[in-house]
C-alpha cells in the first residue's frame, strides 16, 4: 500500500494573510456576540426560516452558541489543516505533486473558516438588530450567500486541482 509523502508545508504570506484574518474574524465574531448579549432583550429570534425571517424564539443566552459551534469547528479545521496527507484529494497524490496538492488542500480549509468566521458573524449581528427591531431576519440574500461562500472555494481548489495533476 503506498502511503503518501508527509511533508511539512511552507506557509506563504498570502497562507499566512488567511491564518491572520481567519483568527481576526473568529474574535470579531466574540465580540459581536458579548455586545449583542449585554444589549439584548430576553427574548430573542433563534432560528431563521428560508427566506431569512425570524421562526423561532428563545432566550438571549442562545446567542453565545453561534461562537461556541464556531470555534469548535475553526479549530478541528485548523487541527486537520496540519495533517493534509489524510484529507481526500480528487487526484492520485505523488511525490511529485503533493506539495502543491497539499497546500491547494490547506489554503480550502483557510477559506473555509474565514467563511464559517463570516457566516457565524453575520447571523450573530442580525439576530440582534432583528432583536431589537432594526432588521427583520437575515434576508432572502442571506442562505445563497451563505452556501456560495462554502461552495465556491470548494469548487475552485478541485479545479485547481484537477488542473495541476
């Protein structure tokens, strides 16, 4: 069975310029919440339909759990960035290629929790004008936004990929 090369990627300013904004936006998110707790009503929207209206009510503590799945889920990217040699590339990995396999590989992952950061971001800050009646949900614009973020990155690096066989 061939195992593939481990190899200990260089991060380049632009890795490191994602890594950045990544950490940034997961703080933001923190801060957003703290201020929207601390100047919420008790009750607040907790879920939002399709269409980005509020269906759903609940007290103001259900705030912080937007953060909590957000941390957790920047942070198993960021553990599982470390190991690219395990992640499932949509072409044969060589000793040749694997360098710039891995790191299309890991540069998804960072666009990934910078849209996780934003996305998490954005339901915080509009569960809290829609809280205090400055906004009224997330809009229809919200959800193909939300999966555009997600997609397109995904999209692009397997291209990318393919491309770079």
């Amino acid at each position: 069975m061939y195992t593939r090369p481990k190899i200990k990627l260089q991060l380049s300013l632009l890795d490191k310029v994602l890594e950045t904004a990544g950490y940034l936006l997961i703080m933001l998110l923190w801060v957003v919440t703290l201020f929207a707790y601390f100047n919420l009503p008790n009750n607040i929207p907790t879920h939002f339909n399709i269409l980005g209206k509020p269906d759903n009510y609940g007290g103001k503590a259900t705030i912080i759990v937007l953060p909590i799945v957000a941390t957790l889920v920047f942070s198993l990217l960021t553990f599982l960035n470390k190991y690219p040699h395990v992640f499932n590339y949509a072409t044969t990995i060589t000793d040749e290629n694997a360098e710039l396999q891995y790191t299309y590989g890991t540069r998804m992952l960072r666009f990934l929790k910078i849209a996780v950061a934003i996305n998490f971001t954005l339901i915080n800050v509009f569960t809290y004008l829609t809280a205090i009646e400055k906004a009224n949900g997330l809009g229809v614009w919200f959800l193909p936004f939300m999966i555009g973020m997600i997609v397109i990155p995904i999209a692009f690096f397997i291209s990318k990929s393919l491309k770079a066989k």
